[in-house]
C-alpha cells in the first residue's frame, strides 16, 4: 500500500505537490501506522530527498519500501550516488516547485523542468560535451547562478574562477533560507558551492570583480552574476532610523520589536513578516494591489497565507504607503489618507539588478566577450537564473 494523500479540488493539494513548507516525509508516520495496524505492505513517499532519510525510515521499520520522486528529477544519479557513497555529490530537490508545477500548471512552459536540473526532460539536448577550446573565464558572483553556470564550464574543461564579493557563496537562494521553514535552500545553496570547490572550481570569497581584477586575470570571457538590491521606497521618510529593508532583516543583521510595517505584500514581504512573528507585538502588510502573494506559486501561497493567518500577521490590499513618519507610516487607500503606528518599517517591494557596468565597460574595451545572466538581468525565480547560466555554460 502506497501511503499517500491529498486531492486536486482543494487546498489538500498541497500534499499532491508538497512544496518545502512541508515536513520532510510528512507522510511516514501513516504509513508506520497502517503497517502496524494492518500487517500490510506499505510504501512511504513524499519529501524524502536524503539517502539517509530513506535508510533510517527502512530501519527503523517504519515502512517496507521508500519511493523518491521529485528527489530524482533534481537528481537523476539519486540511487547511484547513494550506492557509491557519494551521497553529499546529490543535488537536493528543494521542494520549491517552481519548475515541476508552477511553471507547468500556468501553462509558462510546455513541460516540467527543475530549477535544480534545468536538462530535466531534454537529457540528449543538454548532454555536456568536452570544449576543444579550454577557456579562462571569470564568473562575477557566487550565487546559485554563478556556481551553476562555473561547474558546468568546469565539467566541459574549461577554468572557470568564480569571484564572490561577500565572504560567503550562495547569494539571494540562501538569504532566502532564512525565511520561515526555508532552510533547505540555503543548505542547498551552500551544498552547491561545496560542489564547485570539490569539483576544482577556483573561488575566491571576498572578492569583487574590478577592471582591475579582469586586467590582472586576463580571463578569455566574463560572465556576470552579481544578482541584485532590494530596491528602494521613494517617499517622504524613506530614510528615517525605523526603515529598514528585507534583505537585511533576513540575514539578521538588526533586532526588530514592537509594532512592525512591511511594505510589499509579494513573496519576500510576507516571507520577512513570517519571520519577525516571534520578534515583534504586531506586524502589518501594506500591499498596493488588490492581493497579497501575487508572485509566490500556487501550492507555495496556500501554505504561507495559512502560517499568516495562525500568526495574526495583518495585511492591507489596495495601499500604499506614501509616507514614513518617526513613528507611523501614512497610507493611502481608496482616496483616504491614515496614519498606522509602528516603531518600524521594513521595505520589501522587490529587488532591482546590482550595478555592473564598470565590469561591461572594461569588457568592451578590450574585446572581452562578457555574458549578463540571472538577477543582473532581472530579478525574478531562481528557476530562470538557473536555466541561463546552464545555457550560457553549454554554449562557451
Ligand atoms: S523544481 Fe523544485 S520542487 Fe520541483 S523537483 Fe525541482 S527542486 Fe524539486
């Protein structure tokens, strides 16, 4: 017996598809029971993304068979590795969804694909072939991107040196880890960049890409994946000593109490309020469109609006904050103006690409042929940096 749950006609999907918001092997103590209960063979399945998670299920009798799915689109070699004992070499499902649901259910793409394994699908397209032409190439930036786009260069037999600015590989993926039942992807995230290194990867932490830094490394090509900011609040009050922003918050760089304004009601907003639940007195969302959580998957929203609503975390639709006081913000909603209390106001209304242009100047003026990929871009699902950085390491 297949222990399983869930339906597609309610919220109840969420076990059809469990995204990271729920326990891993959420459904093994039912499988433990019926087995018990029943004398039956059963299988246990559903968030077991860990050869050792399988083995301790199996072992300590809590059922007769373990079944990985998704675990294996992220990673086909899943089994192989396990048996070979290379277990820390698999690439994780993060149970995000992005690519083996929302992306397919919104009709985005024909086929499901995996932020983790962007050659889900298309294996003989995207088979690595070894270049002829071993190249230097600088990678700007250590996050999922940079490192997804530096291994798979370094796999073909290229050298790729992945220049980090901060003191930590990773990036946004694991400052989103910080977020409420979101560890994994920073794990992940951190995983990745063990990856790189064991795979020969030069990295250099702390390390900013400059003119020059390229002039010293003369690398053959550039790639740049310096990510993105959190953009700013432009409003009177923008600048006072309550205001804050997400990124910061998340990487836990200020203590925040009392009562708490975030401005942006869209993933990272509601992600940020979720975690100051247990710091703060009374956390409100401000959100200037007719609804909250706009930009989070469908399954990945069920599950963050329900934590909201246990929380007692407040949110305001249709308002927008137009001014930040010393201890208040003003909104404006439906042509009312009113003043909410507050003794802080986090800023989460979206990232915006970080600066790259003295890297692309010096780029073009000594014919450096240079590649922007990920947040620099844009910023948008990690699903799509993955992808391009893929793509770009393919095509070198
Ligand atoms: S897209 Fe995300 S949830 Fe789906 S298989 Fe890949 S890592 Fe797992």
């Amino acid at each position: 017996m297949d222990v399983s749950r869930g339906n597609f006609s309610s919220s109840g999907i969420i076990y059809e598809v469990p995204p990271i918001d729920l326990p891993r092997g959420f459904n093994v103590d039912n499988a433990a029971r019926i087995r018990k209960d029943t004398g039956m063979i059963t299988v246990a399945v559903g968030r077991i993304n860990d050869p050792a998670q399988a083995d301790e299920i199996l072992s300590s009798d809590k059922a007769d068979m373990v079944v990985i799915g998704r675990a294996q689109l992220a990673d086909p070699e899943f089994c192989n590795k396990a048996q070979a004992g290379k277990a820390e070499g698999i690439v994780r499902c993060v149970g995000c969804n992005q690519g083996c649901y929302d992306g397919f259910v919104s009709t985005e793409i024909p086929f499901i694909t995996c932020l983790r394994n962007p050659a889900l699908g298309r294996e003989i397209e995207y088979k690595l072939t070894t270049t002829e032409y071993p190249k230097k190439v600088l990678v700007a930036g250590g996050g999922i991107a940079g490192l997804e786009a530096a291994i798979i260069l370094k796999r073909r037999g290229h050298h790729p040196i992945v220049c980090e600015a901060s003191d930590a590989l990773g990036g946004q993926f694991a400052l989103a880890g910080e977020a409420p039942r979101k560890e994994e992807m920073k794990t992940a995230a951190l995983a990745m960049g063990e990856q790189a290194i064991r795979e020969g990867v030069d990295v250099k932490l702390g390390t900013p890409v400059t003119a020059s830094l390229i002039a010293e490394l003369q690398p053959d090509e550039v790639i740049i994946a310096v990510g993105s900011t959190p953009m700013e609040l432009k409003v009177p009050g923008s600048h006072l000593p309550l205001v804050t922003n997400s990124h910061d918050v998340l990487a836990g760089k200020l203590t925040i109490s009392g009562k708490v304004v975030v401005v942006g009601g869209g993933l990272v907003g509601l992600e940020v309020a979720e975690y100051l639940h247990d710091q703060a007195s009374e956390i409100t969302v401000v959100e200037m469109m007719d609804q909250v959580a706009k930009d989070l998957g469908q399954l990945r929203s069920i599950c963050v609006m329900e934590n909201l609503y246990a929380s007692g975390v407040k949110t305001l639709t249709d308002a927008k904050c137009v001014e930040i006081k010393d201890n208040a913000v003003v909104i404006e909603s439906k042509g009312q103006l009113q003043e909410y209390p507050c003794d802080s106001v986090v800023v989460a209304i979206g990232a915006k690409s970080r600066n790259f242009e003295n890297i692309n100047a010096f780029c073009r003026e000594h014919h450096i042929p240079c590649h922007v990929i990920g947040d620099a871009v844009q910023a948008r699902r990690a699903l799509n940096a993955v992808a391009e950085a893929n793509e770009i390491a393919r095509a070198i």
